[in-house]
C-alpha cells in the first residue's frame, strides 16, 4: 500500500496562507477601487497601485529572504487562480438569458474593472531579491504584467521568458526586455525564445557578465552580429542558437572564443563548424565540448567530433547513409549517455557498439530504431548493465522466438531506474523488460503497448517495484482495477498513477469509487491525468 499523506510542514503552510491572503486581498480590493475609478480613471489607477505597493511591501518584508522565490510562486498560483475564478463569474453572468443590451453593456464594463484590479495584483509577488522566475508557467494575461515590470527583478539569477510572444511582436516587445535584463547583473542563465534580438544580446553581453546559459531558440533576428557580443560572456557555458541566423562561421567563432563552452544544444550544422575549424585553426585544436546533439552527420564529421571534442559525454544523432559505422562513437572515452535516431540494431552495428561501449552508458535513447526483438533486449541487458535511463521511441520490436544469448551472465537491468516505451511492442518484451527492474522508479508505456492485466500479474508477481514512484500508461484496452490493487499491494513508494482515464477495463463509477477511497484514507498517491510524454 502506498504511503499515508503526511502534515505539510510548518514552513509549506505559511506559504500557503500567504497565497490566500493575497487572494483575499486582491477580492477586498476590487470594489473600492472600480468606485474610485468610476469617479475618475486616473485617481483609480493611483489608488489601486499604492494599495499594490503597500502590499508588496508587507509582504517582503514579513518573509525571511531565503523564501522570497518560494512565496513568490505561491503567492502568484494564488492570482492565477483568482484570475480563473473572476473570469468564471462573467461566464456565468453571460450565459443567463433575456439580457438587456444594457445589461451586456453594463457588465463587460464591471469584468473588464474586475480583471484589471486582479490582474494587476499580479505586481505583488515583484522583487529586486527574487533569484528565480520561469514566465511560461503563467497564463498570458499575467505574463503580460511580468514583462512589463521586468526592471523590478534586479536580482535575479535565473529568468525564463519563455516564448515570449512567439516572434508576433519582437519589436514591441523588445523595449521591456532591455529594460529590465540589462539591469541584472547577478543573471546567469537567460532564456528568450523567438523574439530575442541583436540588439538585446548586445546590451545584455555588456551589462551581465556572470552569463553561462543563453538559450535564443527560434529567434530569427539574432544573427552574426550577437557573435562578437556574446564572446565578452566569457563564463558561457550553454548556448543554444537552433533556428536562429547565425551561421557556420559565427558557431565556430564561438567555439573557438569561448573557452567554458560545453553545450550548443541541437546544432545540425555542427559537423560542418568543426570542419571550418579545422581549416582555421591548428592540427590540435580540442575543446572541452560535453554535448553533442546534431540530425546532419557524417562519418567525417564523427571522427572530427573524436579528435576535437574528445570530452564529449552525450551524443544524440540522427543516423542516414552518410555514417558508415557507428561503432566510431566507441572512440569517445567519456561518452555515458547515447540517443540514437533513425538506424537499424544489427545492421548497422548497434550492437557492437553496445558491446564495445555499453558498460559506460547510464542513459540509453532509441527512436525509430528497427530490428528490435528480445534478443536485442538482452544484449542491450548485458552490454550496459550500468543503465540508469532506457527509452524505446517509436521503435520496431519484432517477434522473435529464437535466442542466441541463452545464458546471460549479468543479471539484466539491475541499475535501471527510468523506463519510456512508446511502441509497439509484444508481451514477451514488456515481461523481459519491466520482470528483471527490481529499482525501477519511473514507468511510462504508450498507447501502442498492448500491456493487460495479465501481464502486469506475471511481472508483479517477480518483480514487485518496491521502490515505483511514477506510473504512466497511456492507454490500454485490457487494464483494470484488477491491475489497480495489485499495485496498491506492491508499489509501497508508489505515487503518482497517471491516465487510468484510458484504461478500457475501468468504469467511471469504479475511477470515481477509487478517487474517493484515497482521498478518504489519506493515501499519497495522485491519480489526475496528465499530457506530457517526458
């Protein structure tokens, strides 16, 4: 059985009365201030800001300063969830009928009053001691805010912008940005995707030195012109230019300036940047490169990759005619994790390079690989038996019943505590893999999989994951409750049981019957869906 819900601790509930707090206030603020406003605009907009700013300050200055990011993240679920809460009242205004065109009027003037004043509230959680603020996990509506008070955050380390607004209003966009990030000089990780801009990263190489995470994905207008910019952030460890306009020259004018540089993200261009290195630069020429993530890849360029970046721990690519032999990568001494796209497991030489590489792999990627059968399962079992992280991404698994390796001299899968399958797979596959686990901690298996309630017997019964955390099944026609309580009998460190929605052997009423059971014996285990594959 899973473990009892135990009491938040007292710091947890101090968080969260703040939360409600705010929201309560930001409920006792609405009506004086559409009053005032009512009367007259201006003096309304003055008087809801310096009730903000009293806010604000009480709220900083009656939290230890350890939990200022704490309490702002709580503070703005509080307003994300008023903001939901106020807008679910128009609804059910608008859906009541024999409205009066005054009556419309009248009201949508009142919401857009209401939304304002909470929408504003979301300035109260602002600080120049905030370290950390990731912008996309709020609605847009609050984003909004957030930009526009970016100059606030003086202090921060970390700052997400997220997608800003998709690349749609760059230049609008752009004052608010400068603004505020140019005066951070403790940041040292940025992340502005599609609108950021030559002249941001302009201003921000000459304001935030400590820089050692920029990631510009998908903006067009950063071009060659941020290189010269961006070799002053000498502390830069991550930069990631996928989809931007800098070119194969300006890559490698980074690679070459930057001496803590470790990580491009995905660059397909990368073969080539080495090869205009190397006509650049002298014979010897290595980096302290560690990730390697490219679709466009040659044999050459892999031998280069050996020769230059010969500290590289990860490697992700995608495999076509081009690479003759993969068994080259077995030349990277550091290499631990592996993500391979697009090949065949024999054909071309998977195996051997699992045989040649495995016992220093911790993590694992396969997607659309091919010519995967249980024999392939057991060689990858023994050649990596140091596996931490295994994924099957739309690979072929075959139905073979023929073993070449009938003993097998390590017992498979021992150190394995992350499985992904998202296949189509048979059952014999899905009894090798999850039966020999016994420290598996993360579960997630595709709607493709055909696992049932049998099955989960017959490996349960061998194997009963006494240290599962998460379990994600996306779809099956032949789970249910059965499947259910076995878990709940084995699974003690179970806690997350994820899209039970879709298995077909389940009823609403038995789900509904289930949820209650939980919430009524306080047991620790969250059963709401959930729609990310990672």
């Amino acid at each position: 059985m899973p473990k009892k819900k135990q009491p938040p601790c007292l710091e947890a509930l101090a968080l969260q009365a703040v939360g409600m707090f705010v929201r309560e206030m930001g409920r006792l603020m609405i009506e004086p201030v559409c009053t005032v406003s009512r009367r007259d605009s201006a003096e309304g907009i003055r008087f809801l800001q310096a009730k903000l700013d009293r806010l604000n300050e009480l709220l900083y200055a009656s939290v230890p300063w350890y939990l200022f990011d704490k309490m702002a993240h709580q503070v703005l679920s509080s307003i994300a969830d008023l903001i939901m809460e106020t807008k679910s009242t128009f609804t059910k205004f608008e859906s009541q009928e024999n409205k009066s065109t005054f009556a419309i009027y009248d009201s949508m003037s009142l919401f857009v009053n209401h939304m304002n004043v909470v929408v504003k509230l979301t300035e109260v959680a602002l600080h120049p001691h905030l370290r950390n603020i990731d912008f996309s996990l709020w609605p847009k509506i609050m984003r909004h805010v957030l930009f526009k008070n970016l100059h606030k955050m003086t202090g921060l380390e970390g700052l997400n912008l997220g997608s800003a607004s998709g690349g749609w209003k760059t230049s609008d966009m752009e004052r608010s940005i400068i603004q505020g990030v140019t005066s951070m000089k403790n940041l040292t990780s940025l992340c502005l995707c599609f609108d950021c801009t030559d002249h941001i990263l302009s201003l921000v190489s000459l304001n935030c030195k400590k820089l050692q995470k920029l990631d510009v994905t998908a903006s067009r207008s950063v071009t060659d012109r941020s290189v010269s910019y961006l070799q002053s952030c000498q502390k830069l460890k991550e930069v990631h230019l996928y989809r931007t306009s800098v070119s194969v020259e300006g890559y490698a004018q980074l690679l070459l300036k930057l001496p803590l540089l470790e990580d491009f993200g995905r660059c397909d261009e990368f073969g080539q940047v080495l090869e205009y290195v190397r006509s650049i630069a002298p014979c010897n020429t290595q980096f302290g490169f560690r990730i390697f993530q490219s679709r466009d890849v040659t044999t050459f360029h892999l031998n280069l990759l050996i020769e230059m970046c010969p500290k590289v721990t990860h490697v992700s690519i995608y495999h076509d005619e081009r690479v003759s032999d993969l068994t080259v990568l077995a030349a990277l001494d550091d290499m631990t994790e592996l993500k391979l796209l697009s090949c065949d497991f024999f054909t071309d030489r998977v195996k051997q390079l699992l045989e040649m590489k495995g016992c220093a792999l911790t993590w694992l990627h396969l997607e659309h690989v091919e010519e995967i059968d249980l024999n392939a399962l057991i060689y990858i079992s023994q050649f990596c038996p140091n596996l931490k992280k295994l994924v099957f991404y739309n690979c072929e698994f075959l139905d073979h019943t023929s073993l070449s390796m009938k003993k097998m001299t390590v017992p498979p899968f021992q150190n394995l505590e992350h499985i992904m399958c998202i296949a189509d797979c048979g059952d014999t596959h899905l009894e090798f893999l999850l039966s020999n686990c016994f420290n598996i901690k993360f579960i997630q298996l595709g709607s493709s999989t055909g696992i049932g309630d049998q099955t989960m017997a017959k490996v349960l019964l061998r194997n009963p994951m006494k240290y599962l955390e998460k379990l994600k099944i996306l779809y099956s026609d032949n789970l249910s409750m059965q499947t259910v309580h076995l878990l709940m009998t084995h699974c003690t460190n179970l806690r997350v049981l994820s899209e039970l929605e879709s298995w077909q052997g389940i009823t609403a009423a038995e789900l509904n019957s289930f949820r209650q059971y939980i919430k009524e014996n306080n047991i620790d285990l969250d059963v709401r869906p959930t729609l990310s594959y990672y």
